[in-house]
C-alpha cells in the first residue's frame, strides 16, 4: 500500500506542473500589444531578470557557506549526512518557484493590457492564468520535492519513519531561507521604487500614476514582478511544504511505536496535497465574470473558484483519514475541516477590512477630507482592531483540531499531529488560492503599460478595477498565508520539542517542563516576542533608505533632463532600477542572518528551554504584527483606490495626495515587512529543529 500512496503524490505534482505548462502556454498565445506596449514589457522583462541574476548569485555563496556547516555538523554526527543535501534542493525548489512566477507575469503584463482592450473578462482570463502558473507550479515543485526524498530516504537508504522526517525537515529550512531573502530582498526593491514614484510623481509633480515621464516607473513595475511575484511564490512555497513536512513529523510523534501507522500519517498531508491540486484545477475553470467592472462581481468571480475547491477537498478529506488511518481515527477529519474552515473565514475578515466595497476602507478613505495625518492615523487603527478576529478564529481552529483528535494536555501527541492537519487543510488548495493573489501584480503591470502606452480610456478603468481587486486578493492571500504559518509555526514548535525529548541527554524530560514559570522560557519568551518587531524595524529602515535615493534621483532627473515634464526627452529608467537593485541586495542580508542566527545564540546561552519560549514568544508577536502591517497597508492602497474612482475629490485634488501618503506609508507595511514575519516565525523553527542536537549538548544554562 505505501508505494501506490508514493505514487499518488507523484503524479499530484507531476498534475500540477502540467496544468501549469497548459497555462503558460495558453498565455503566451494571446497578443502583446502594439510595439510600444511590447518595448515596455520587454524593459520591465530585462530589469526583473537582471535583478533576479544577481540576488540569486548573492543567495548562492549563503548557501554554499551553511551547506559546509550543515555538512561539518554531519561528519561530527549532529545530524544525518542527507540533511546538507535537502537543504540545497528546498532553497533551490523555493527559488525555481519564484523564478518561475516572475517569467510567466512579465510575458502576460502587456497580454493582459491588450485582452482588456477587448473587455474585462478577458483580461480576468489571461492574468487569472498567469496567476495560475504561479499557483500551480509552486504547489507541483514542492510536492515533487517531497516525493522525491520521501522515496529517496525510505526506499533507498532505508530510514525509518523518524530519520525521513528529520532529514525533511531541513529542506523547509532551505525553502524559508530562500523565501526570506527573496521576500526581503524583493520588498524592498518594489517599495523603494513605488515609494520614489508617488511622492515625486503624483504628490510633488502631480502627473498620474504610471506617467512615462516618471524616471521610476520602470522600477516600480519591476519591483512588482520580483517582490509580489517571485517573492512570493518563494514565501508561499515555503509555506506549503513548511506545513506538510511538519504535519508528517508529527505524524510520526503521535503513532510512536506503530510503525506502519507511522507511515501513513506522513502520507495524510502529503495525499491531501496532491487531492488538493486536484480540486484546484476544478474550481479554476470557474473563475469568470462579466463586462461590469464592479469590484464586488469581480470578487465573486474569483470566490466561486476557490470556495468550489474548498468545498471539493473538504468531501475528498474525509475517506482519505477514513480509509488510511482506520475508522478509529476518523476524527481526524474534523481538524482538516477545522483549518479549512479558518482559511476562508480568515480571507473573509481580510477582505472585509482592506476591500473598498466595505466600511472600514470607505470610512478610511473618508479621513482625506482632513489631511494625510487622520488618514495615517485612521489606518493604524484598522490595522489594529483587525487583528482580533482572526486571533479568535486561529484560537477556535487550535482548539478544535486538538482535541478532536484525541489530544490531551497530559498526552498531547495526537492533538498536536491534529493542529498540524489543520494547517494542511488550510493551505490545501493554495493552487488556485495563489493564484487568486499572483494575478493582482500581472494587474498593476497591465495598468502601468495601459498608461505608458496611451491606451484607451476604457481600458485603463478595466486595468484599474483587475488592479484594485487585485490588492484585496494580495491581502486576503496574505492573511492566508499568516494564519497558516501561525499552525504550521504551533506544529514546528511540537516538532522541536518531540526531537530535544528523543535524545538521550534529555530523558525524563516532559512537556510540563516547558512551562512560563521556568525562568530560562520566560526570557526566552521575550526575546521571541521582540524579533518580529526588531526584523520590521530593519525592512522599513531598508526601504525608507533605499527610498531616499530614488526620490533624490527623480528629483534630479525632473530638475536636469530639459523637456522631461513636457514630453520632448525620455528620463533615464535604467538609473532607479539599477539603485533599487543595489539597495535591495545590500539590505536584505542583515535580516536574513539575524533570523538564522538568533535561535543559535539563544539555544547556545539559555539552552533548549529558551529556544521554546523565544519560538512561542516569535509566533505569538509575529502572528499579529504580520496581519496588522499586512492589514493596514492594504486598506490604504485601496482607500487611494477608491479616491481614484472619483470619490472625495477623485484624483488630483488634496484628499487624493493624503491618501497617496498614506499609501506610500502602507507600501513597506504590506510588501516587505508584514509578509515577511510569517516566513521569520518559520525560519526561527527549522533553524532550531536543525541545530538541536548542538544545543542540547553545549549550552550555559538550562
């Protein structure tokens, strides 16, 4: 039975990948535009792939150094030699996945303008699938990653079900190292250029967005393709497999001792997965809509798509734990149903407060009337009050998923195993899910070439409704992604503890020696709740920095190149994306190492205990710091929004330059920044997975 289980999520990725191959071949058949359309593609194409060359060049020394020092930690026998070698292939998989994502959005920018020329719909169609190449490929390579080893360790070396494990569990650390950089560096680049647009473009010189005569507005539609693209397709990917590995290592805790069950509880998630896919490709061929460019029909359009997957994998949950585990075990099925249930209503509560067809965003919008001070101010606040509900939904989707499965605070084993499904079930339809969200920058870059190419009217009011949904769509992805890395992060800490209690150094150890009454988890309880906004504070630095130049630069530009502003001279666009890229690779390191060499140092003082309450402390800050930045940023981007469509004064007029302010601030918070804690709080997991043997052998105190 378990090599027909193998052969199952094998052909799940193998699935995925085709689906994605039709799909960028069904974009690459539509027409790019006019010349001019096709120059300005091809510039936005050349600047993406230039960047991605050398950031990818920086990322390969880092991972050359820790392939070296995961290998020295297998020659002394701190880990299992596969463990270097996993490592490579899921930063490599991570990064194949963004590089993937970025090909596909700069080919289908200028189509996606050009079908909008002929109606809204089609242009829904090309960028929904640009998005779907997205989507699918990062859940096909990350499936066809985990087959791989999984056959690799157990039909060729022979592992048991807790060596497999292990050694799987370092290729998520490749996977989040990758994403983190490319998150990072990617947010940074799009910010600082976006930044140096709106406030020299729009609010100082008062031309619209995406003006030609704006020396930045190259960059910033390149930053759109490798931060919302390629970064998140590499964040997203490392939150698919981060929850599918962590769920199978789980798996294994809860059945100790049963070997073939053991096995199949690895195969559950990995299964779901690949049933996952399945219902993705479904609910995408539901996806269209008609010629009105109302953002609550364009909603509905993308909603009946992934609510149709949804409901498909929640039928096919129930006989794969049936059939599988045994009928004893069938509760199970409710801490998947959990999780899925917790990832719409997340999505729901994301959208109700950074969509421009709700109050919050309305009444947001409102604040223009009185400067960009109230509207700062009032998008902090929504910010803030939004992170309550989904705290109560993750707090509801924990509680469920642990104890209908069995889990119990003196035996939590198949509690915890029932956490980690529900963060599976969340994340099992991420094919269309991202899709839903990598569409949105496709959008913004079809927008970005309607306006530089002197399209018609029409079409730039069609580009802007696919843009403006598109924002709501990126924020409910990302409110997606944070809650899942919230039980994925819960099922990695589990994970962390099962493997200290399985060393012989730690025998007699128990959970309740994890308490907050210990002093050395209390402290590291702190350190944890403090990284999150230590590692925000560092991306928005980087990007007010990087920022400056490129304002500076335009500035410039605006002041020396004769006839700029008149249309008779071309500005230099090469200038803003060779500064951006600069900045961007420069800044993105220091967060990166911080969050690899924090767990280290604090195992290496306070000892394992401390690296459970900085995890717990991480997971907890970085949860709703995340979903606040995220939150706010778009409520701002689509307050601007809703202003541009002609409310409180339409664009031009003061309210709308506040509301580009405010903008501008928000930027940072839902680009860089808040994206990017949902990868730290994962990273600081896998880091510490991987270094505990070391840990427990040399530490002060604990």
């Amino acid at each position: 039975m378990d090599i027909y289980l193998v052969i199952a999520i094998f052909v799940g990725a193998v699935l995925a990948l085709v689906f994605a191959l039709i799909m960028a071949k069904r974009v690459m058949s539509f027409d790019e535009g006019t010349d001019k359309m096709k120059k300005i593609s091809a510039s936005i194409r050349s600047g993406a792939n230039a960047y991605l060359k050398r950031q990818y060049t920086i990322v390969l020394i880092f991972f050359v150094v820790m392939f070296v020092i995961l290998g020295a930690m297998a020659i002394f026998g701190l880990l299992t030699p596969y463990v270097p070698f996993a490592f490579v292939t899921g930063g490599f998989f991570s990064g194949l996945s963004g590089f993937v994502g970025m090909k596909i959005a700069t080919a289908a920018n200028a189509r996606t303008a050009n079908a909008c020329r002929t109606g809204l719909n089609k242009g829904l169609r090309v960028a929904f699938s640009a998005g779907s190449v997205m989507g699918f490929t990062v859940v096909g390579l990350g499936l066809l990653d985990i087959s791989i080893w999984f056959t690799l360790l157990k039909y060729v070396f022979n592992l048991d079900a807790s060596g497999i494990t292990s050694a799987m569990l370092t290729f998520g650390m490749g996977a989040s190292s990758m994403a983190l950089f490319a998150r990072v560096g990617g947010g940074i680049f799009t910010k600082a250029a976006d930044v140096g647009a709106d406030l020299v473009g729009k609010v100082e010189a008062g031309i619209p967005e995406d003006d030609p005569r704006n020396p930045a507005v190259i960059a910033d539609n390149v930053g759109d393709n490798v931060g919302d693209v390629a970064g998140m397709g590499a964040d997203l990917y490392e939150s698919y497999v981060g929850s599918v590995i962590s769920c199978a290592a789980l798996g294994v805790a809860a059945f100790s001792g049963n070997g073939d069950m053991q096995f199949k509880a690895m195969a559950i998630p990995m299964i779901m997965a690949a049933l996952g896919i399945v219902c993705s490709i479904i609910g995408s061929f539901f996806v269209r809509t008609g010629e009105k460019a109302e953002q609550k029909l364009l909603l509905k359009a993308l909603s009946r798509g992934t609510n149709l997957a949804a409901i498909l994998i929640a039928v096919a949950a129930f006989p794969l734990i049936y059939f599988i585990l045994g009928a004893e075990h069938w509760t199970l099925y409710w801490s998947v149903l959990a999780g899925l249930v917790a990832g719409v209503l997340i999505g729901k509560s994301t959208e109700y407060f950074t969509s421009d067809s709700y109050n919050p965003t309305k009444k947001l919008a409102a604040k223009s009337e009185t400067g960009s001070a109230t509207i700062i101010i009032g998008g902090l606040g929504l910010g803030m009050l939004s992170t309550a509900i989904p705290i109560v939904i993750v707090g509801i989707a924990v509680l469920v998923s642990f104890f209908v499965s069995g889990g119990t605070i003196e035996a939590p084993q198949m509690g915890l195993y029932g956490i980690a499904l529900a963060a599976v079930g969340m994340l099992s339809t991420l094919g269309i899910t991202l899709a839903t969200d990598a569409y949105g920058p496709v959008a913004d870059n079809a927008g970005g070439i309607a306006e530089m190419s002197g399209l018609e009217p029409e079409v730039r009011e069609r580009t802007d409704a696919l843009d403006s949904l598109g924002n709501t769509t990126a924020a409910t992805g990302k409110g997606f992604a944070i809650g899942s890395a919230a039980l994925t992060a819960l099922a990695l800490i589990a994970s962390y503890i099962d493997k200290v209690k399985s060393m012989p150094q730690t025998t007699g150890i128990d959970y309740g020696s994890f308490s907050v009454m210990n002093p050395l988890v209390l402290i590291g309880l702190f350190i944890g709740a403090c990284l999150p906004f230590v590692f925000a504070a560092l991306t928005m630095d980087a990007v007010g920095r990087a920022a400056q130049s490129v304002v500076i630069e335009v500035r410039r530009q605006f002041k020396s190149i004769k006839g700029l502003m008149d249309g008779k001279a071309d500005p230099d666009y090469a200038k803003c994306v060779d500064m951006c890229s600069r900045s961007s690779l420069k800044e993105m390191i220091l967060p990166t190492v911080i969050a690899i060499v924090v767990p280290v140092v604090v195992g290496l003082v306070l000892g394992f205990y401390g690296v459970v309450g900085m995890l717990a402390g991480a997971t907890a800050s970085g949860f709703l710091l995340a979903i606040f930045m995220s939150n706010s940023g778009g409520a701002w981007d689509n307050a601007k929004k809703f202003i541009e469509a002609g409310n409180h004064g339409g664009k031009g007029s003061d309210q709308h330059k506040a509301a580009v302010v405010g903008d501008t601030v928000g930027d940072p918070f839902k680009d860089t920044s808040g994206p990017s804690i949902n990868i730290l709080i994962k990273l600081l997991s896998m880091v510490s997975i991987v270094f505990a043997a070391l840990v427990v052998q040399v530490h002060i105190f604990g």
